[in-house]
C-alpha cells in the first residue's frame, strides 16, 4: 500500500478498534442460495464489515442518504489472510466509498420512473468528499442476521440497479442500489475484492473531478442537473473519454493544482493510447460489434510495435488502449456536424525501472513504473497526412532513436512539455497555430525538447486539444499487463441502466466507421 499511502491522511486508531478480525461465514452479495458461482462459506480468511451512513455534520456537505456496504476478501487471496492489515482495509473501504459517490447517480438512473430518488446530496468540493469518506465510514462487525437482511434486501424486485466497476485502487467492486424506509432514501451495498494492482493512482484527479458533478447551495438538497450524457459520463466514469462542447468543458483553472508529477502518478503504465471521437450518437446495437473491431486493430497494432522494437533491441513495450466517448445528446442535436471523426494516440512506456537514484522526482512519482513516457498523436480524420504507412514507419524509426538516447543518457522524460508543445505550435503554418497553452498541466521539465520530424507534424492544429483531453478524461486504471482493463466493463453496465434511450434520435453512419476502420486495418498489414 506504499504507493497509495500519500492519497489518505493519517487514520484515527479509535476508527480501528472498530473493526472485528474474526472471520465470518457468509456468501457473496447478490448470489442465491442455489448459484452455482458461491464462494465456500468456509471463506476462511474473509471478512464482511457493514458501515452506515450517519446524520451529516452540515459543513461537510454531507450526503443524506442512508448507506450500507459489506466488503468481502476472497478466499483465493491467500497472500492477504496470513497477514490482515486493517489499516490496508481502511483504506480500500475509503476510496471505494469514494467511487460510490461516483456511480451514486448512474445507479439511480435505472429507475427513472422514480425521479424522488434522484434529489441527494453529495460533497461539491475537493477537501469535502475526502471527509464525506471519512465521515460515512463506520466500521462494524456483520453478524448473520445483517447479513441474511441484505441478502433478502438484494433478493427483491425493488433493487434499482447493480453495477459492477473497478475501483480506483485497481479493486473490483459491486454496487446495489436498494430503496429504504425513509423518503428520499436509498441502501448502497458495496461488495469490494481485495486484489489492489500497482500503476493506478486516478483517485487523485477523481476528486477533482467530482467537483463539478453536483451543485448545491450546501443547506438543502437539490435536483441533479442532468446534463448531456456524454458530459455527464466524463465527468463521473474515470477512464470514460469524451469530448465535449467547449462551454461544457471543466475550465483550465479548475485544474490548477495537478502538477507533472501527479499526472505521471497517474497515468503511471496505463495511460489511455487510442482514442475515438464520434461527434454522433448512436444506437446501443453498435456498440459491442464496433468496439471489438477497434480492439482487434489496436492489439494487432500493438505487436508489431512491439516486433519492432524487439528487432531493435528495445527494452521498450507499446500500450494502445482504446476508449469511446459520445457527445450530442439530445439537448444539442443542432450542433450535429455531418461527418463522424476519430482521433487516435499512442503512448509509449518503457517497462525498464530506472534506479531510483537516477529517476527525476518531478518527473517520475511513487507507483510509476513507466520513467519514460511519450505521448504522440498517430492520426486523426481532421488532419492531412501524405502517408499514414510512411508515418508509422518513420514513427518506429523515430522513436528506435529516441530511445537509444534515452538508454544513453541513463535519463528521464515527461510525455508531455512545455518546451516541446511550443516547438509543434511553432511549427504550424502562418494562421494555423492554435491559441497558446495556458494550461497548468503543462508544465516545463526541462528534459523533452525535440520535435517530431516533419512527417509527424499535423497540418490541422488539434493536438494540443487532444493531448489535454486525453489526460484530464482519459486516466486509466488498469497496469501494463491490461490492453482494455476499463472499457468494456464501462459499455457493459451503460447497457444495463438503458442509456440508449437518450441516443434514439442518433444518426449513426456506420459506413464511415466502417472505412476508416478498413483504412487501418491495412496500414497494419503493412507496417513492419
């Protein structure tokens, strides 16, 4: 848990005492007596806690809803039983709550015809979710007849809806959503795995994020302004991409205190590296067929980068990750351009570790296992490239020499620096060049200031968009072993709470997709 313990403040030793260490009996959550995917009951080395949401202190901002959760360890994670760590747990608990505030919404969203549940109540602020966490966690010991209540509870017709995430600690989790007593109110069981995976970090822009989900005066509750989905959705979902209309964006100085640092913390391996961009909605039905070719081109793309520098002796490993974002809800079909556009990137990681006497603390961070790390736009529909064969050789090529200097030099580089932006801003043609960069996340380093030979230069200037877009929405969550650990699971559970509905009036043009898609699949058969 070292790379994750500068995100929490110290914990309360009172709060520990809460917690029983005596293993329980019990299955999981949602599951019937008859499944046949119970765990054991045995569940030697499993604990299942409860934690209520208590009356709110106002200041905080606090939700009012009535909350419970139970947290289970997998009996297959023998490494974990032999030496229980509450502390550990604590802190999983924390930031899955966290997440919870996250989905809150979308989970309500499923039961549409009962638009009372969705006044509620969350933090507004970033130091204030931090404390709603704290504040709603309350750690206590689930005996049998708690848990054979929530099982009955999630066993009723009245569920609102089940979603399965992962969290922001790289954890699974399940949220049910269940009605209470009370108006207004509403049960959230939260079943979390323990199987932590190193290269994630997204909590940390989560929190920033979440500011601007709801807007409330802090006394009363107040009705969710529901935005375009998509604007919604990139808001919410971490590793959910969308890009959105320029006077819905978060502004640049909403952002302020993320540094370079905290951005290689988070992005760390699995920074997103393919990115599309359909400027039209379209029907569910679509989703999962397309996607799967995407995935299929970006794995295939992946090898034979990797062929590549395995040829060249590179200690190098190329990640393409795709994620889907939509714009144009129904609130702003007028805005409909003619056309649907796609926007890729590639991110190189050198797996290599560094010692850590030769890393650049202002560069590299606690939990990244990437030093070395560029961000180099592959191609957009926008953008008009004599070759794309010849650019991705000349991409290879390039970045063989790159690389060999960076093994030279026993160096580090950030992806993304002021010096080099201002070099592909002042490489755009007289009338061209895009506004300057006053973005805080691009900050100088002082290490990257090359730029890309002539035949990776766009003609069209929309990389600095794309790039500042794929970091603030595009966090990923999953390590360096993981192609696609967010996207499908985000589509799945989209599907299960009905979206469609709000895409219904979408165009989709499938033939267009369908070319560009064809397009790449043969630069792929003929690079290296």
């Amino acid at each position: 848990m070292s790379s994750y313990a500068h995100l929490y403040p110290k914990l309360d030793p009172a709060d520990e005492e809460q917690a029983a260490a005596q293993a329980c009996h019990w299955r999981p959550l949602g599951t019937s007596a008859s499944s046949e995917t119970e765990y054991e009951r045995k569940a030697i080395g499993s604990e299942t806690f409860t934690f209520i949401s208590r009356a709110a202190d106002p200041k905080h901002h606090c939700s009012t809803i009535t909350c419970s959760a139970a947290v289970s360890l997998r009996q297959k994670d023998d490494n974990l039983t032999s030496g229980y760590d509450e502390r550990v747990w604590k802190q999983i608990f924390r930031a899955a709550w966290i997440d919870v505030a996250l989905r809150l919404p979308f989970a309500l969203l499923a039961r549409q015809d009962r638009p009372d549940q969705l006044k509620i109540r969350l933090p507004s602020r970033v130091q204030e979710i931090e404390q709603w966490a704290d504040d709603t966690v309350s750690f206590e010991k689930a005996d049998h007849t708690q848990q054979a209540n929530m099982d009955a509870l999630l066993h009723t017709k009245e569920v609102l809806g089940c979603l399965e995430f992962p969290t922001s600690l790289g954890n699974e989790a399940k949220l049910h959503v269940l009605p209470a007593n009370e108006p207004l109110c509403f049960i959230v069981a939260l079943q979390i795995s323990h199987s932590l995976t190193d290269g994630s970090g997204a909590l940390a822009i989560l929190k920033l994020i979440l500011q601007h989900v709801v807007n409330f005066d802090g006394n009363t509750p107040a009705q969710i302004d529901l935005p375009p989905v998509s604007v919604l959705a990139s808001r919410l979902l971490p590793g959910f991409s969308a890009l959105v209309r320029e006077d819905a964006r978060p502004k640049p100085e909403q952002y302020e205190s993320i540094t370079m640092q905290q951005v290689c913390k988070m992005t760390g391996a699995g920074f997103h590296a393919f990115k599309l961009h359909f400027d039209r909605p379209f029907p569910p039905s679509e989703w999962g067929a397309t996607l799967n070719v995407v995935e299929q081109l970006s794995e295939d793309l992946t090898r034979k980068i990797n062929a590549f520098a395995k040829m060249h002796n590179l200690n190098v490993s190329f990640l393409i990750h795709a994620a889907w974002g939509l714009t144009n809800a129904r609130q702003n079909t007028q805005e409909m351009r003619s056309d649907t556009t796609m926007a890729g990137f590639v991110a190189i990681n050198s797996r290599r570790a560094f010692p850590l006497e030769l890393q650049d603390p202002t560069v590299s961070a606690q939990g990244c296992v990437s030093p070395v790390s560029i961000c180099i736009p592959i191609g957009a529909a926008t953008a008009d490239f004599a070759d794309p064969t010849e650019r991705l050789l000349m991409l290879s090529k390039y970045l063989a020499d790159e690389f060999k200097g960076v093994e030279k030099q026993r160096g580090t580089m950030a992806f993304l620096s002021e010096r080099w932006m201002q070099r592909l801003i002042a490489a755009h043609p007289a009338g061209e060049a895009p506004a300057p960069v006053q973005h805080p996340i691009l900050v100088a380093d002082g290490k990257y200031d090359r730029i890309l030979p002539p035949i990776l230069r766009s003609k069209k200037a929309l990389e600095v968009e794309l790039h500042t877009e794929a970091i603030l929405m595009g966090i990923d969550h999953g390590g360096p072993v993981n192609v696609t650990p967010i996207g499908c699971r985000w589509w799945s559970f989209r599907d299960q709470l009905h979206f469609g509905a709000d895409f219904s009036e979408g165009n989709f043009e499938k033939r267009q997709v369908q070319k560009y898609l064809s397009d790449w699949k043969k630069i792929l058969e003929e690079v290296v």
